[in-house]
C-alpha cells in the first residue's frame, strides 16, 4: 500500500513538471500576438475564478479569512502570480528564438534561489559544497544562454535584460513558495485561491495603468482566439491542475523528493522546442546537463546533511 502511494506521489509530480515544461515553448508563439501583460492577466483571471469556486465549494465562505493576513498574502500573491508571470514571459519574449530554453534552465535554479533568499531571511549560511553546486549550476546556465559564444554578454544587442527579467521572475517564485510556509496551516487550495485572488488584483491594477499610461495596447478579439489555446493551457493545465498535482504528490512522496522533479522542467522544454524545429547545440545541452546535475547534486547532499542532523538530535534527545 505504501509503495503504491509512493507511485502515485511520483506520477503526481511528473505530471506538474512535464506541464510547466510544455508551458515555455508554447508561450513562444504567443507572445509574438499578445504582450505578456495582458496575456497574464486572461491567465490568471480565468484561473482565479475555477479556484475561487472550489473555495467555495470545499472550505465554504470561510476559507476566504486571511486572519489578520492581508497585506503578506497580498505581497506574496503578487510576486508568485504577477511578478512571475510579468517578467518570466517578458524574459522569454525579449529572448526571440531562444527564449523557451533560456526560461526552462533559469527556471531550474529556483532551488539555489531558494538558498540564497533563505539565507537573507533566516541568516542560514548554506554549507560550502551547496556554494559550489550554485556556482557550477550557474555556470551551466551562462553556457545555455552564450552558446559557447562569451561575446554574447557584451554585444551592443545582448539580451541581458532578458535573461534578468527570468531570474527576477525565477526569484519572485521562490520568494511565493517560501512564503508559504507561512500558512501551513491552511489548505493548499486555501493558500493558493487567496494568493491567486490577490495577485490577480495587482495584475488588474498594474495593466490598468500601464493602458491608460499608453505603455500597453489592449489586444484585439481576434488576438485573444488566436492565443486561446495557450491561455487554456497555461491557466487550467500548467495552472490549476498542475498545482493540484503537484501539492498532492508533494504529499504523498515529502518534498524533498519531489523537488528533484523541478529537473525535469527544462528536460521537457528541450524535447518539445527540438520536434518543433528548434536547432539545440552541444553546448546548450552540456549546460543544461551541467545545471540538472548541481541541482540533483546539492538535493542529494541536503538531504544527507537533513538525515546525519536528523540522528544528531534523536541521539542526543536519548541521552
């Protein structure tokens, strides 16, 4: 009976990542008809109302309490949904062809990001070796995005800007997830609708002014059809269902195993931007592989410490 939750635990998991994997080379194409703007806030407006319904449904009027928490699920609402979505897809779309790739790799760090916020909020120094698995994983990362050419960062058109918006979308995750912890009382689905509830408001008001400000056009009725596939997508199968998953598998087979199923993020994006026609070179692929590898790495090494640190204390308490 265990190994068969442990199973399913583990198809849960591959079943978000894959999802969020497909979610960059479709965002491709749909970028170049709708600004990552608007494209947001049809995500997460669509998204948020499934979500507020099951709310509803399940926790009841209640569920809707933030206890006294307004102001923090209001911030981390806004970097998870807002600033992810905002400067990831803004990243992605600046990034031209490459741009699925550049945001899958970047996006697979989030655990070393993880690190180095945790480090500035809880004034935990990571361990040397965890140093050095952030070093060579970004290493890989500068591999993915110069294609072996260094030039690339000081050409008067580098995308630096682009890559910047990604890790800043990248960050703004990590700091949502972190927060999270925050509420671990509460339902995923609660932290989750209340979360999406709010930041949806941030991105209603961000695109409001930046419309009446003339920085941003509202798209037309045929743009929306001709990316509502991807809306679709993105809102409801790398969105609600995906998150769903994920926490259910999360549960099933703890954390800690399942975020080494983060790796697999950038694995699907590659296969699926390759049969769309996407030419990937070795040195791409060594990169990628360099990032994977520090990330299984250091997850491997954490998870040796957590269990040496774990005995520590249990034989201590015995005596």
């Amino acid at each position: 009976m265990k190994s068969n939750k442990f199973l399913i635990g583990i198809l849960m998991c591959l079943t978000a990542v894959v999802s969020w994997g497909g979610m960059f080379p479709l965002m491709g194409s749909a970028l170049k008809i709708m600004d990552p703007f608007y494209f947001t806030l049809f995500r997460y407006v669509s998204a948020s109302i499934v979500l507020v319904l099951l709310l509803l449904l399940i926790e009841g009027l209640r569920g809707f309490s933030t206890d006294g928490n307004l102001l923090k699920i209001w911030f981390l609402g806004t970097m998870g949904f807002a600033g992810f979505s905002f400067f990831v897809f803004l990243g992605q779309r600046l990034a031209g062809s490459s741009g699925a790739v550049i945001a899958a790799v970047i996006m697979a760090v989030q655990p070393l990001l993880g690190v180095i916020v945790n480090f500035i909020t809880t004034r935990a120094v990571p361990k040397l070796l965890t140093i050095l698995f952030m070093l060579t994983g970004l290493t890989g990362v500068v591999m993915v995005i110069s294609k072996g050419d260094v030039s690339t960062f000081v050409e008067k058109d580098a995308n630096i800007s682009a890559y910047l918006f990604i890790l800043l979308g990248a960050l703004c995750f990590v700091i949502y997830t972190i927060g999270g912890s925050s509420f671990s009382k509460w339902s995923p689905l609660r932290y989750s609708t209340l979360t999406s509830l709010y930041g949806t408001i941030s991105i209603i008001i961000i695109v409001s002014i930046g419309t009446l400000l003339g920085w941003l056009k509202t798209p037309s009725v045929s743009a929306v059809k001709d990316v509502s596939g991807a809306l679709f997508y993105t809102a409801f199968i790398a969105g609600v269902l995906a998150f769903f998953v994920w926490n259910i598998g999360n549960r099933l087979i703890t954390p800690v195993n399942g975020i080494l199923f983060m790796n697999m993020v950038p694995v699907t994006t590659f296969i699926i931007s390759v049969i769309q026609g996407y030419h990937l070179s070795t040195f791409e692929l060594a990169g990628a592989l360099i990032t994977v590898g520090s990330l299984i790495g250091n997850n491997l090494y954490t998870r040796k410490i957590n269990k040496k640190e774990a005995v520590h204390f249990t034989e201590s308490t015995a005596k």
